[in-house]
C-alpha cells in the first residue's frame, strides 16, 4: 500500500511539474511593437535600453527617458538637456531586461563602457524582417497586420 501512495504522489508530482513548464512557455512576453524605431534589432522583448554614450536609460514599457540628475533618477518623454541633440539612431543601444534596471547603474556603467562611440548596430528602422513592420515609424509599417497585399489590413485605404 505505500508504494501505491508513493507511486501515485510522485506522478502526481510530475504531471503538476509538466503543467507549470507548460504555463511557463506560454507566457512568453513579446513587444516588438512597443520599440521606437531607433532600437536595436534582435529583440522580441526589450524592457530597458541602456544608452552608454550618454549614461541614460530608456523605459520601452512607457517610452520615458531615466536619468541621473543632481543625485536623482528623473523620469521624461525626453532626453536629458544637455543631451538633447544625441542622435538616438546612430548611438550604441544595450537591452537590460531586470526590474527597474537604472538601479545597477554602477554596474551597467562600467561593463558597457566599451560600447561608448560604437556605431555598428541595426536598428529597427532599417531592418527589413517583416516582424519589424509593426514598430510605427518604420518604413514599411503595417498597422494591424497584413492582409497578403502588403497594405496592412485594410483600414484607412479607399
């Protein structure tokens, strides 16, 4: 009788194992949408953007700018002041994804240094992988899908 009940808890452990994996993959997060055109291709998530030419970050999920500022983390639609000419398509762009990023700045600061005037990287804008024609901005931007003509899904064309 108790290797019945051990027999039975140890498949009852398993099949309870194989549906938490199986939940697991199914919450796989995607917001290539969500991405400005200047990010970096490669990317089906991004949370954070640590920018090393400017020491700034970049908050995909809400579109703000998080930067120190006189010992502060400031939150904005925009670039820091002084750096408000930084072209934002030529600059070197690292995805951080960890909750609240900024707070590792020490960290992000001095293991990505080597990127700082680095120019190589893709961007979303000039990637011609269909699955970046839904990021706004991009030259072959199809809102709502593609209905096989290439126009998108039809919405807004006569």
């Amino acid at each position: 009788m108790k290797k019945m009940i051990i027999c039975a808890a140890i498949l009852l452990s398993a099949a309870t194992f194989k549906q938490a994996s199986a939940q697991i993959r199914l919450h796989v997060n995607l917001n290539i949408g969500s991405q400005p055109v200047w990010g970096p291709v490669g990317y089906d998530y991004a949370e954070y953007y640590y920018l090393p030419d400017i020491e700034t970050y970049y908050y995909v999920p809400s579109h703000q700018f998080i930067y120190l500022s006189n010992g502060r983390w400031i939150f904005s639609a925009s670039l820091p002041p002084r750096y408000r000419n930084y072209d934002l398509y030529s600059g070197y762009k690292v995805v951080v994804n960890e909750p609240r990023a900024y707070m590792h700045f020490d960290d992000h600061r001095s293991r990505y240094s080597s990127y700082r005037g680095n120019r190589s990287q893709v961007i979303i804008r000039n990637s011609n992988e269909p699955k970046y024609y839904v990021v706004k901005g991009h030259p072959k931007y199809r809102y709502g899908g593609n209905n096989g003509n290439g126009r998108g899904n039809g919405r807004g064309h006569h």
